[in-house]
C-alpha cells in the first residue's frame, strides 16, 4: 500500500467510532446493524445495513427513514453487495502491457500507479499545457464528481465532464434560467393533482412510485403525459399520447388554455413572474387545436389536462423523457412556466424549490464558491463554453465540459488538443452516444487511467487501471433536496483489497503531481474523506454523530419564502421571459421547435422510418451496472426492443428474434431482441441503454454489439442551451438478423 497520505487515509470506523444505532439483528447474536442510504442511484433510499464478522450479510429497507419511508429496490438489495462481493471486482493497481485494449494487465503497487499517472500527467502538461487533461465522472449527485472537478482545476484545468447533458441537463438549465430552482422538490403526498411527464417511476424511482400509488388512493388526479404505455397510464384519470419530442407544445397550450380560461394564479403571477404578457403571448401561437397538430394528442385532452392541473394544488413530475432533446431546455421552460403561472411554486402539494440548510454545503455549491474555481479567463476556455454558455464554463450550470466537443477536442486538437484523461465512475464506452467515435478517441489519448469497480470498456481503455471502494466502504455525506434532508451513507466495512476513495486516490495524485511542479493550486485542503465530510456540515449544526446514529437528518423547510429568499435572476422574479437566456442570445421565451426528425429529408425519413426512443430504465439494472451479475440476467437476460406487433410482422421480425437497429448518422448497427408489444404506436420502437456483458470478448465486451449507443450519433444537432443531444425521438431503421447470424 503506497500513497503518501496512507497514515491519515479513510478507514472504516466500526470500532471505537462516534456513537452508531445498533439494531439487534433477529437471530444473530453479533449481527451489527447500522442506519445507512444506498447509493446505487440518486434517489438515495434509507438502508439497514447488517454486518456479521466484517462482512455485510444483509441489506434492506430503512422502514423510519423520513424521505424513502421502506420504499425499495432489487439494486439496493443485491448491488452493492454483488460489485463489493462479486468475482469481477478490481481489487488491485494494475498498468496495461501491450498495446490499448490488449486485455494484458499486471498487478501492480499503488505508489508505481500513483507515481507513473503524475509522470504521464505532468508530461502531458509540459508539452500541451493544462487545458490538455481532462477528467470524467457520471454526475455531480456523489462527491466522486466534486472532488474529480476540484482534481483538475487543481492542475490547472477547467476541463472535467459529467453525463447530465444525457441526463439532466435540460431541466437544470431551464429551472435556473427562470429562476425557479424546483428540480426534485415534487411534493407528492400533499398535491391534489400530478402532472407526470416523460417520467416512469416505476422503474425509476420507487420513492416516486410509492407516493403516486398512495396519492392515487387518497383521491389525488394523475395525469401522465408519454408517448409508451407505462404502468403509471394504468393508474391515470387522463392519459396523453404525444408523438415523441413534442412536449412543448402541448405545454404552450395548456399555458393558453390556463389564460385563456382564467385558471393561472393572478396574485403570484403579478407579484413574482416575470414577462406574463410576453409569455401570454407566445401560448397564444398554441392553441389546443395546433397543438394538436403538432403533437398528436386531441385537443379536448389537453384542454382536459390543462383543466385537472388549475385545480391544484398541482405536482409536476419529469423525468428524462422529455431531457436529452436537442429543444429539451425549451420544453422544460414551458412546462416550468404551467408550474409558475399556476402558482406550483414553493406551495404545499406542488414543487418545492431546493434550499440548502444554512452553513451546509452541497456538492454543487462547492464547485460554485469562488475559492475553489479558476481566474475566469481559464474557466472560459473549457471545452463547450463558447457555444453552450448556460452549460460549460464560468457561467454554466455545472462549470462542465460539452462532452462532444471533448471528444472532438481529442481525435482534432481542435480548439486545442487534449491528450489525457482521468475517468472516475462513468463508463463513457457504453454510456455515450456514438461507441465506435468514442473508443477510438479513448484509443487515441497519451494517456488513460481509469478508476473502476470492474473491467468496463472504458477501463480496457486505460493505461492504469486503480481499484475503486463500493458505497459498502465509503463514507459520504449529501444533501438530498427531495427530503429534503442530510444523508448519511456509513463505511460500514473495510475497502475490498487495496481499494481506494477517490477523494484518497486524487490526494495522493495532487502530493506527487506537486513535487513535479504540475499543481497549479491545490483546491483539495482535506486530507481524508472523513474532514472532506466536516467541511461540507460546515456551521450547520448537524454533527456526524447524529448522522452515525440515525442515517438521515431531515432538514426543516419553509415553503413560499419568496421575499427572505428571492428567486434567482436579475429581476429576483420567476424568469418567464428569461434575461439569462436573452443575454446569451437565446429565445427569451419557451417555444416549440420540431423534432430534428421532422426536419430531416424526405428521403431520409423514407429510409429510417421509425421513430426510436432509448433509455428505457430496467428494475435490475443502473445503467451499465450489474451487468454480469446472475440475478439481473436472471430477470433480463437480453436487449430489448419494444415493437409494435403489425410493425414487425411487416418487417419480417417474429417476437423474440434477433434485429438490428440503425440511425441514418450512427456509425455502427446495434443487435437487439424483438419483444411484440402494444406499449407504443406503429412507428414508434423502444428501448434501454447500458448494455455490455463482462463476460463476452474484450476489449469491448459486447459495447460495439449490443449497445444502442453503438448505433447512435454524438455529432448533434444539439440544444443551444444546455448542448444536449437526442438521446431519443431520433429516426431509425429496424431489420431482421438473419438466424445463422444471431
Ligand atoms: N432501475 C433503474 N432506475 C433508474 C436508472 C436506471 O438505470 N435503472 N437510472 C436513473 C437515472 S440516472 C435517470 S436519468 C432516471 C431516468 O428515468 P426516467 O426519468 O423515468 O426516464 P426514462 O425511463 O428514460 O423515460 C421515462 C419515460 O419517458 C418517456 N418518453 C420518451 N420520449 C418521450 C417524449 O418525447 N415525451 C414524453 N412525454 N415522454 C417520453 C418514455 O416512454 C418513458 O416512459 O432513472 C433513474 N433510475
Ligand atoms: N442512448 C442513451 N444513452 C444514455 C442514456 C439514455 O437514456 N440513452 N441515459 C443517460 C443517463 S440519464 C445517464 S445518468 C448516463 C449514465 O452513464 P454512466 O454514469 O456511465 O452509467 P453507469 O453505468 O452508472 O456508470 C457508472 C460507472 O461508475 C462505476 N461506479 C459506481 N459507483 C462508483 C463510485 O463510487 N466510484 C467510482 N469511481 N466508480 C463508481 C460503475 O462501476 C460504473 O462503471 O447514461 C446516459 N446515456
Ligand atoms: S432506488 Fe434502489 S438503487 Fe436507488 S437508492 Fe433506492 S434502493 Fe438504492
Ligand atoms: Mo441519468
């Protein structure tokens, strides 16, 4: 074990630790059972974690805990425990012998890893300069994507890369556009009617889901808005079915028909929206009836769903349905705008806006504080902020890079060349559009490390290769805003092997990086994950202890706090009309812009006639994870591809047969299994994502086959706001594989 930092690194603290809840374990004597939050997703569900002799037996519910009250998942149950526990786990420093993607590794010790990365890194640095090195992490919701930015601004580079602009990014960018600041602040048990968009809780959350069913059963309306028969359809009092990606519209006339009608909130609208009339007078374009045109949903069901949602107190729930679009960030906004003019905001039973407790520290605030950000000048420079502002860059949303132009950055040198990178927790190989675009740049770096629980293709990537501890042997501390609440999630036993924090790995990089000169300014002062922890409780006045104890310390809230607490724009006012996208040099105002698709040639549109929607979220999966794990296989041995049964009998394609999926710019096909299913229209086929089998051939391991990324296009069109592409709604072509070929 190397790593200069070794004496104070994280360690478990069962014994002799702050005062923990012992839950009696029925039937087991030395059982320990401690108050945790699972941290395979964002959702962040309240655990019990039992530990006999050093190792966890068991994970469940946390039935007393405030947000997730028992709500469950298979991947709390089984994740964690099979990447800490399961065959495939790195569990060692290894270097790469031969060339990238060789699939040849030696075990190595941590302090030759740790020395031959700040090497390469610092040669890197030396011949191309900092903006040449860039790092890569899922998101910013775990404190591996702050500490990866910090990491990087460190040397001197603004340049790190999260996969919001696949995720999130839209709705982020909208809500801070106009001010309203209200992603993950839905409060489901108090409304009277929920507005569920482009979002299937079922799969994908089942705190969501748990409170939709128990809101149904006390009376509340349930409005679904998908263009697939989801399971929440089953439950809803209206059903709307748009063709996928025009969501704005059907926003844009439910704004109108609300005006129209009288239905908006006067008094809220007058004292705290900004740019009603103007907003007035862009829905009027949208009347039910040409939204009906453009959407395919009947007028009567919009002015129907526009009705059920006055009659609040209103919820609106979205997912990433209508994200990922090249308009995403101007379908969210109108749907922003229903919430503000309905006045939704800050009010008991609609969407709360997030409210860091005083003196914490959220992830995201520590990228913000000045302290810890490079001169703007640098900040400006990173990849992605001269066309997407409101995204990358000094002014962005996340500070984060424009993940396509990286990858472009790499493969041209242009704007200027980057030739390293540091990945922590994403697996860009599978997860980003474009798979074959994206190994050869992998392919093409000087140098790649990659911190992993298993062999990824994007770890067959890397140069390096470090052993990453799993969320059973790390300690963190977050601030949930759904709760809202302080999380806890406890380092209930010891790192597997030699793994390793990512906080302890960047530190023990930055030490050794210094003494070659390569360290800019060192932004990471902590020195351990535990002090990292203190630093973000801050003055808060919640202690570790209590989070020891109890998992989960819900924070108080007070709703509608507008005057102590002004929204934040330049007008201190809910943005109808944003400012902020105005002085970008963006349309002010929400509108509808056509799908790409409908854009698109009429040749093109006869050859790719499809309509393919990705991302469909699967009870065993997280992404790309626990791919080789039995019980998921078990469940989902197989890619699917939803398809209309008439659909495919006039293809040629029986249910369960083997077919491949094109897009007219995708570079590749990807193989995919047909299940007949009536969930969608004729034209409309969808699927997952994530897919790879750890045990099929490397370097890539099924991710140029069966991975609909594979199939895809990173090349645009992008949404000028947050610079998302189309991660569905895109044209594509289905054909049968033939059955020698399978
Ligand atoms: N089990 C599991 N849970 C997960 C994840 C996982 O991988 N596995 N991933 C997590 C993450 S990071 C995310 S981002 C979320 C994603 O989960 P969700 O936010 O639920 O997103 P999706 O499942 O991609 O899509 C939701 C719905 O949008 C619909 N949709 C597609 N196109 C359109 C459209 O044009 N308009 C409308 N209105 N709807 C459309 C789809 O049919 C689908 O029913 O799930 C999280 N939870
Ligand atoms: N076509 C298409 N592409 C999509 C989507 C889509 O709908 N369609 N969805 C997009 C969305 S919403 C998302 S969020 C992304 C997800 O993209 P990714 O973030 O790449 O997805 P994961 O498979 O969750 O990858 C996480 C990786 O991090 C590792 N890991 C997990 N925990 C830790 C940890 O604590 N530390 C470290 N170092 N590593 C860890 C896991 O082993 C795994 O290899 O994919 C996006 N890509
Ligand atoms: S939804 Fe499942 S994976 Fe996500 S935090 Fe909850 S239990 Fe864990
Ligand atoms: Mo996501």
């Amino acid at each position: 074990m190397g790593g200069s930092n070794q004496g104070k690194r994280h360690s478990p603290q069962l014994s002799g630790a702050a005062p923990c809840e012992m839950i009696p374990a029925p039937g087991a004597a030395q059982a320990q059972v401690f108050a945790s939050t699972c941290w395979e997703c964002s959702v962040c569900c309240g655990t019990r974690v039992t530990v006999e002799q050093g190792r966890v037996t068991d994970i469940a519910p946390n039935p007393e805990h405030p947000h997730s009250k028992g709500a469950f998942c298979i991947k709390g149950i089984r994740g964690a425990l099979g990447v800490t526990y399961g065959p495939g786990r790195v569990l060692h420093p290894m270097r790469r012998d031969g060339p990238r993607g060789s699939g040849r590794w030696t075990r190595i010790a941590w302090d030759a890893a740790l020395d031959e990365m700040a090497e390469r890194l610092a040669a890197v640095r030396a011949q191309h300069g900092p903006l040449a090195m860039v790092g890569a992490v899922s998101g910013a919701f775990f404190s591996r994507g702050a500490i990866m930015a910090l990491l990087m601004r460190s040397i001197g580079s603004p340049n790190w890369m999260i996969n919001q602009d696949l995720c999130g990014g839209c709705r982020a960018v909208s809500a801070r556009a106009m001010g309203l600041n209200i992603t993950s602040g839905e409060d489901i048990a108090n409304a009277n009617c929920i507005l569920l968009v482009g979002r299937n809780p079922h799969a994908a959350d089942p705190v969501q889901w748990a409170a939709i069913k128990q809101a149904k059963l006390r009376g509340a309306r349930l409005i679904v808005i998908d263009p697939k028969r989801i399971p929440a359809c089953d439950l809803a009092d209206l059903w709307l079915r748009p063709r996928p990606g025009t969501d704005a519209a059907i926003a844009l006339a439910m704004i109108s028909v609300l005006i129209g009608e009288q239905l908006h909130d006067r008094a809220f609208v007058e004292r705290w929206c900004h740019g009603f009339d103007e907003l007035a007078g862009r829905a009027a374009q949208y009347p039910p009836v040409v939204a009906a045109h453009l959407t395919g949903v009947p007028a009567e069901d919009i002015v129907a769903a526009a009705r059920m949602y006055a009659h609040g107190p209103s919820c609106f729930v979205s997912g990433h349905g209508i994200d990922a679009f090249s308009a995403g960030v101007q379908t969210f906004r109108a749907y922003h705008s229903l919430v503000a003019i309905s006045g939704n905001v800050d009010r008991l039973g609609g969407n709360r806006r997030v409210k860091t407790p005083r003196g914490f520290k959220s992830y995201l605030d520590l990228l913000h504080m000045p302290q810890f950000r490079l001169p703007e000048e640098i900040e400006r420079q990173t990849l992605g902020a001269d066309r997407f502002p409101l995204w990358a860059g000094p002014r962005g949303w996340q500070t984060a890079c424009h993940n396509p132009t990286v990858i472009d950055a790499i493969l041209t040198s242009r704007p200027y060349p980057v030739r390293a990178m540091y990945i922590s927790g994403v697996n860009i190989a599978v997860t980003y559009p474009n798979t074959p675009r994206t190994l050869e740049a992998l392919r093409s770096l000087d140098f790649a490390a990659v911190a992993t629980h298993e062999m990824t293709p994007t770890a067959e990537m890397a140069d390096i290769v470090l052993p990453k501890t799993t969320a059973l042997e790390e300690e963190e501390v977050s601030f949930a805003p759904a709760g809202p609440a302080v999380l806890y999630t406890r380092n209930v036993v010891p790192p597997g092997g030699e793994a390793r924090c990512d906080l302890d790995i960047a530190v023990a990089l930055l030490d050794r990086l210094a003494a070659r000169g390569a360290v800019t300014k060192n932004l990471i002062p902590w020195r351990s994950q535990r002090e990292f922890n203190e630093f973000l409780l801050g003055d808060s006045g919640i202690s570790l202890a209590e989070l020891q104890r109890t998992g989960c310390v819900p924070v108080p809230y007070r709703l509608g706090n507008f005057d102590e607490q002004p929204f934040a724009t330049p007008s201190r006012k809910v943005e109808l009309l944003s400012e902020t996208m105005r002085a970008a040099g963006l349309d002010p105002l929400p509108d509808f812009t056509p799908p790409a698709r409908e854009r698109a040639a009429e040749d093109v549109r006869t050859r790719y006639p499809l309509i393919l929607l990705t991302g469909d979220r699967e009870k065993t999966y997280h992404h790309s994870r626990f791919r080789g794990d039995a019980w998921a296989r078990k469940v989902s041995p197989d890619p699917t591809l939803l398809i209309h049964p008439d659909t495919a009998r006039a293809l040629g394609i029986g249910d369960r047969e083997w077919v491949t999926v094109e897009t007219p710019a995708g570079a590749a096909a990807c193989r995919l299994r047909a299940r007949f299913s009536e969930a969608t229209a004729p034209d409309v086929v969808s699927t997952g994502m994530g897919w790879w089998r750890p045990d099929a051939p490397g370097p890539t391991h099924g991710a140029l086959d069966i991975n609909i990324n594979a199939a895809l296009s990173y090349a645009g069109p992008f949404d000028p706001a947050s610079g998302s592409p189309d991660a569905r709604g895109l044209m594509c072509r289905v054909r049968p594989v033939p059955a020698d070929a399978v």
